[in-house]
C-alpha cells in the first residue's frame, strides 16, 4: 500500500483536481489518497469562524457566500454545472445549519467544527469528479478512523484506536482506493477535531504507520525539499536525499514543506517519505530516508518570520540558574509560544518565538519578576552546514541583534 497527499496547492482549481487524478491514475493499487482544502481555503474557514463565534452576521454570510462560490467554480468547470456535486449540496446545507446557529462558548471547539468544512469539501468534490470520471474508489470520513483526544486545534491521536479503526477500514480485501481527508481527526464520540495548521502531512503519515504502508508521497509545487524557501532564496536547489533525522530538524527549525510531526511515525516503521512535485510527477524528487546522507556540505537556510526577541533579566540581580531557567520556560509553556531559539548568561535570558496573541500576556506576566526588554518583526534565520561564506552572504548588511553557532547550526536574529 502507498499513501498520497496533495496540499491545497495541488487542488486549487479544476485543473489541478484533473491533474491529480491523472497521477493517481498512474499510480499502482492499493493507494490512500489524503487531500488537504482547496487553494487558501483553510484560511478563509478560519475567518468565517471568527465571524461565527463574534456574532458579525453580516460578515459571516458574505464570507460564507465567497466560500461557496469558490467551489461551486471548480465543481462547474469539473463536472459542467454549479449545482452538479450532491456531497458538496448536502455539506454546504449542513454548515449553514451549523452557522445559524448560536456558538458555544468553546473557540477552539467551534473552530475545528467550522474549518473541517474545507477538507470535507474538497474531497467531496474530487470524489463526485472521480465517480464521473469511472475512477473506483471509496470515500471515507476520516473523523471515524483517526481517533484523537479532544483536544480541539491541536488533537493528539490515539494510536491503538486509529491502528484498529484504519485496519478495517483500509483493508485491501475490500477496496483498492481510498480518498479521505487530510488534517481532520475525531473523537470517540465522533466530534471533529484538527491536527494543527498544516496537517495533511501528518495525517498521511499516521496513515501509513498504521497500515505498515510501503511508501507515502507528498505532492507539492515545488520540485522536492530545497536548501532553502524559493520564496524567498531565489537560487534554492533540491536535495535529491535527507536522513529522517535531517528532514526532523529541517522541519522543526521551521522549513515549512513538511510539517515537523510527519516524520516520527514514519522512521519508527521505516517508511520513506518521497516529497514530489504534481507539475512534474515523473521527476524523482526528494526521498527521506534512513542511511541517507542527504547533499553533505550543502548549506541549508531556514528564515523564521515574525519572531519576537526578548531578553528577561531577573529584578533582583539573581543569576539565571536551573531555578530560574524552570520558572522562565514555565511562563513560555503556560502560554503555550513556543521558543525558537534560548540562550542565557548570569543575568540575562533571551529568547526568539514566534509572535501569537498571547504575546502580551507573556511580556505582562514576565514584568512582575523581570526587567524585559524586546523586538518584535524580527526574522530568525538558521543555516545547517554553515560556511563562512554563507553566513557572509546572509547576514551582510543586517543588523545581526542576537546569534548562536554550534558545530553544525549557526543561528542569527536579524533585524
Ligand atoms: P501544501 O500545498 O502541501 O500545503 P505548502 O504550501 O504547505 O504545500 O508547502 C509548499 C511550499 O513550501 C513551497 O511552495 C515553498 O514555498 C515552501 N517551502 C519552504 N521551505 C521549503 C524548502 N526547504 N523546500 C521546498 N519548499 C519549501
Ligand atoms: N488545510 C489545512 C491547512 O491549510 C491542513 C493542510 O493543508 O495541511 O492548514
Ligand atoms: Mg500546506
């Protein structure tokens, strides 16, 4: 068994949906399918749910039409009319139910309610476009399968659950093909949960470590993992190989072509993770491996946006020492922001996280025992493999605020 997933960049009109399933045509049985919303979609929900939950009417309903109206484009250019998707009726009937409702007081429940709509969609879609098409398959509501907790926007699965849930559900005695969605979860009483921004990834991965898969492939509209965003380093080059180890750190410093989770479940099973291109679906792309030594030397660049910069220097003149270390990383994981970078002397600590709304509430919880101070919109850039050169050609001409360098890292706070 191999497992897919296509991004909302794969899907995000009718001639990636028609290109998708060419490559799922070509591609060897038994295969899942996992599909993420279409385009920006998921962006969009989290709008309309903020719309939901703050009572804006007005706004609401606006946005939800422009929603609507964004698939009922694609549906007619798939399948020759507005009205011809019935999945995509019946949903789109069963949110607005949804939303004429009044909203508990629970956000992040609601959230997970309202932006699943966007998963549930697309492949709504792509399944009534398969079924024209004569492309066997069968759908599957992924809440029933991939069983979490409740914790809602940031789901932790149940493993044993999922395992036997999936086993019977993606059983090759009983289908070749499966479609489902990605990033969804739920609860044993069924209520929809999300993994976290970005999870279709992770959902594939859990996917394949359940079923023992043979390989899983994430398409992608770039050529594979680069040595650095092309968004932003124009003469970024594919790796064509990384160890599973590499990719883990790639990720979690912040290279955001997979997301940091998807790779655990896939190394304890041994499963390679190819990263492919769906605009050039022969090309080999980037396999994630074990034994793989990946572009040995090649510098790699990672460029964190948004970062706060805080140094904390504790009023009483105390030094930082383990106590006060604890009780500083208590207040970052009380507000759950998480630390991208930390680094201390006697009487400073200083630390680059990602700016949240709880932002505020750190630096005002941090003022009662510490003098603070710090810069917001600063970037945070990592170079894995560093050379001097490269650091040369990184960092020149920008005011360099904070920076650490091991054997292997080298980390700057630029300004
Ligand atoms: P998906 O459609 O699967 O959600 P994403 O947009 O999340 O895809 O991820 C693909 C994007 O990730 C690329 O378009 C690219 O701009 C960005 N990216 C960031 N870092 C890298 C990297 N090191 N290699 C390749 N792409 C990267
Ligand atoms: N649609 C979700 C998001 O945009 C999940 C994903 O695409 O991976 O975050
Ligand atoms: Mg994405």
């Amino acid at each position: 068994m191999q497992v897919y997933k296509f991004g909302g960049a794969s899907v995000q009109n009718a001639d990636g949906v028609s290109n998708i399933t060419s490559i799922v045509r070509s591609t060897v049985q038994p295969l899942v399918v996992v599909v993420s919303a279409m385009g920006k979609m998921t962006n969009a929900f989290e709008e309309l749910t903020r719309f939901y939950f703050d009572g804006k009417q007005e706004q609401l309903w606006e946005k939800f039409a422009q929603i609507v109206d964004f698939h009922q484009g694609i549906i007619a250019d798939l399948l020759g009319g507005e009205n011809e998707s019935e999945g995509f009726n019946r949903l789109q009937e069963l949110l607005s139910q949804r939303l004429r409702q009044a909203p508990s007081l629970h956000y992040d429940f609601e959230y997970d309610q309202v932006v699943s709509f966007g998963e549930l969609f697309s492949t709504s879609i792509i399944s009534d476009y398969w079924q024209k098409e004569a492309l066997e398959h069968q759908w599957v509501d992924v809440k029933t399968v991939l069983k979490t907790d409740d914790l809602y926007r940031d789901a932790n699965v149940d493993w044993e659950l999922t395992q036997s849930r999936m086993q019977d559900t993606f059983d090759e005695a009983k289908g070749r093909l499966w479609l489902t969605q990605g990033f969804l979860g739920g609860t044993r009483s069924n209520l929809t949960t999300t993994l976290g921004r970005e999870g279709s990834d992770y959902t594939a991965a859990i996917i394949a470590h359940t079923m023992g898969a043979a390989s899983v492939s994430i398409w992608k509209d770039v050529p594979g993992v680069l040595n650095a965003d092309p968004r932003w380093y124009p003469d970024a080059v594919k790796l064509d190989e990384l160890s599973y180890n590499e990719a883990i750190e790639l990720a979690f410093y912040g290279a955001q072509v997979i997301h940091p989770k998807t790779l655990k479940p896939l190394q304890n099973k041994g499963i390679p993770l190819y990263v492919k291109s769906f605009i050039a679906p022969d090309n080999p792309g980037t396999v994630i491996a074990d034994g793989r030594e990946g572009d040995a030397g090649q510098p790699i660049y990672i460029l964190k946006d948004k970062q706060v910069f805080l140094t904390a220097s504790p009023r009483d003149f105390s030094f930082i020492m383990e106590d006060k270390l604890l009780e500083l990383i208590a207040y970052f994981s009380r507000f759950r922001i998480k630390m991208n970078l930390m680094q201390n002397s006697a009487l400073n600590f200083s630390a680059c996280f990602d700016s949240n709304g709880a932002t505020e509430a750190l630096l005002d919880a941090l003022k009662s025992n510490f003098v603070v101070r710090y810069n917001e919109g600063v970037q945070l850039l990592t170079i894995r493999q560093y050379t001097p050169g490269a650091i040369d050609a990184m960092t020149r001409g920008r005011e360099v605020i904070d920076s650490q360098i091991t054997r292997k890292v080298a980390r700057f706070v630029l300004r």
